[in-house]
C-alpha cells in the first residue's frame, strides 16, 4: 500500500519559489479521456500553468489508481509553471468513471502489465506534447509508480528525467523486469526519492541500485531520508515535513536542470 485515500500532497517549499522558471498558479484544470495505443481509454487529469515554463511531467500514481491526491499533485505542479498529467493505470479493467475510496485496486493492479503503462504514458507524453511550448518531459511516481516512472527512462519516450518515490529498484513486480535490470537501456538521468525506514525496500537494495547507475554511466541522484517511511510525501504525516520539502526542492531542481533550453 502507499497512500490511504485521504492523503494530501505537500506544499511547494516557499524558499524555492522565487527560483522556480515561473510561479504563476494554475490557468486551469480538466478531466481527460485518452487513448492508448492498443485502442484502451483511461481517464486522466491535466492541470495547465498560467505561464509555462517548457517542462512537463506525467504523473504515475500508486496501487490505488488516479484519485484527488495526483489530482492535486499534478496541480502544484502547474504552480510552478509545468505542464502535468496524472493518469490512471485501470482503463482496461475498470474503465473511465470516477470511482469512490472503496475501490478494491489489487484485482485491477494484478491485471496492469509493464507494457500497458509504457502505451499509457506515451499517451499522455503525447497529450502534454499537443500544448506546443514543452521543451522537456519528466515522469514522477510512487511506490508502484515509483518502479515504473523509473522504467520509463528504457522506453523510448524521449524523456528529459524520470523521478521515483520508493519504487521499488530490484524487486520483479507483478511479473516485470525491475527497474535495476534495465539501467543499460536508460535514457535520460533519474532522480530516486526514498525512506530509510521502508520496511519493504531495504536501504541495501537502494544502495545497489545506485551503484548500478553509476556502473553505467546514468546521470542520476538517490537521496535516503533516514527514519522515513514508505509514503512519506504526504502533507498528513507531519513528522516528514522536512523530507517532503527537500524532495520538492530535489524535484524542482532536477526539472530545471534537465529541460532542454531549446525544442527538442
């Protein structure tokens, strides 16, 4: 499990939004049908900044599927001028309605293949793409979507950066290829966000997963916060405040650091 339903996603730090590209707010948001390569519909949610900045992220959400918590993530991001989509992995399973905080995911989570969501995340590579401003994009995601943001550096998308929270770096998921067996197909630098008191993904395999990247030449950061847990980016968990505002720092960082100063 990652996030309970009523989790909230941390603020943007106020000592680094003088040195973001653009603080503007959000222009505006909407709900989104897109289609997948295999003809499959999933619901996704846009939130569009007032001024852009050229980056835009695809948000890849945990075991439970898009609800207000990516919603919401995806929004301050556009207040800091990127352009983010967050989408849903259950388009094929449980279709396109919005769906309550009963949802029983693991049946629909047993059924998501690796495949799938690299169809889904060109998708919605694609629909930030349509906006015309956008010199870079970037993955972000947790626990499920963590291992999975980080895979999409080996697929092709013509990414800028992927971001993992606590996904998983060695472990074979539902089936896949963990993200550490295919660090010499990467494609772009990565940036790993993670607890050292994460009782499922032990700092030994972060480390190992570091020292891999580095193996192979992969521009990338990992950064441990010891004493956290899994699932500490959450406005609800007060204890982690310091850690949710440093990887917001991190994050905005490697998104500026990695946007093309030209269209690509």
């Amino acid at each position: 499990m990652c996030f309970d339903a009523d989790a909230l996603p941390p603020h943007i730090p106020q000592d680094v939004l003088p040195q973001l590209l653009a603080d503007t707010g959000v222009a505006s948001t909407e709900v989104l049908t897109l289609t997948s390569a295999d003809g499959t519909q999933f619901a996704a949610y846009r939130a569009h900044p007032t001024t852009p900045s050229g980056a835009g992220i695809v948000i890849l959400p945990d075991v439970r599927g898009l609800f207000r918590f990516y919603e919401e993530l995806a929004e301050r991001f556009a207040s800091a001028g990127i352009d983010a989509i967050a989408f849903d992995y259950f388009g094929r399973t449980a279709g396109v309605a919005e769906r309550g905080a009963d949802f029983e995911y693991m049946p629909h989570v047993m059924q998501t293949k690796p495949e799938q969501v690299a169809a889904d995340v060109s998708a919605a590579v694609a629909q930030l793409r349509t906006a015309g401003n956008i010199r870079g994009v970037f993955t972000v995601g947790f626990c499920f979507g963590g291992a999975n943001s980080l895979l999409q550096a080996a697929n092709h998308h013509g990414l800028s950066g992927v971001i993992g929270f606590y996904g998983p770096p060695t472990a074979a998921r539902l089936g896949g290829t963990p993200p550490i067996e295919r660090i010499n197909e990467f494609e772009c630098p990565v940036l790993g966000l993670y607890g050292g008191a994460d009782q499922g993904i032990p700092v030994t395999e972060v480390e190992k997963f570091d020292q891999a990247l580095g193996a192979a030449g992969v521009d990338h950061e990992i950064v441990v916060y010891p004493g956290a847990p899994h699932s500490f980016f959450d406005r609800t968990a007060e204890t982690y405040v310091e850690e949710s505002a440093d990887s917001w720092r991190r994050i905005l960082g490697f998104i500026t650091g990695h946007t093309p100063t030209a269209m690509v």
